[in-house]
C-alpha cells in the first residue's frame, strides 16, 4: 500500500506539530519549576498545616494537599506566598 504524496505530506504536518507540541510543554515546565516542598502524606488541606508551618517554613507558607506527582496518594505540599 503506497501513500500518495498528499496522504505523505498530511502525516508529515500531523507529526511535526506533535513533536512541536510536547517540546514546548516541557520547555514551559522547565521555566516554571515547583514551587513546592513535599512534606508528608494527607488527605486534606488542613493536615498539610502543621507540617508547612514554622519553624521550617515562614508563617505566609501556603499548604496545600496535592496528588504525589508519583502517583501514590496525596502529599503536602508547602509553597510561598
């Protein structure tokens, strides 16, 4: 089965645009990396407050219970204003 030269330049584009795509996905990631410092397990916002709080973190520390970026659960995570 031969592709014609349309069916060819139409997968070249499609391909293209996708590699264009996730590149600039992980140039943006890079730019704005985690403001997060993971600390603990939780289930909810209010179990992260103890742990993003003094003396280790400054008082204006926002807590917040997020997915584990590993996919195992949720964990505190503890960014600046």
């Amino acid at each position: 089965m031969a592709l014609s030269k349309l069916q060819f330049v139409v997968i070249f584009v499609l391909c293209s645009q996708l590699v264009t795509c996730q590149s600039k996905d992980v140039r943006e990631n890079a730019d704005h990396p985690s403001q997060c410092v993971y600390r603990g397990s939780c289930e909810s916002n209010r179990d992260c407050e103890s742990q993003c709080g003094p003396p280790e973190f400054p008082p204006e520390t926002i807590a917040s219970c997020q997915a584990s970026p590993r996919g195992h659960g949720n964990i505190c995570c503890c960014a600046k204003d």
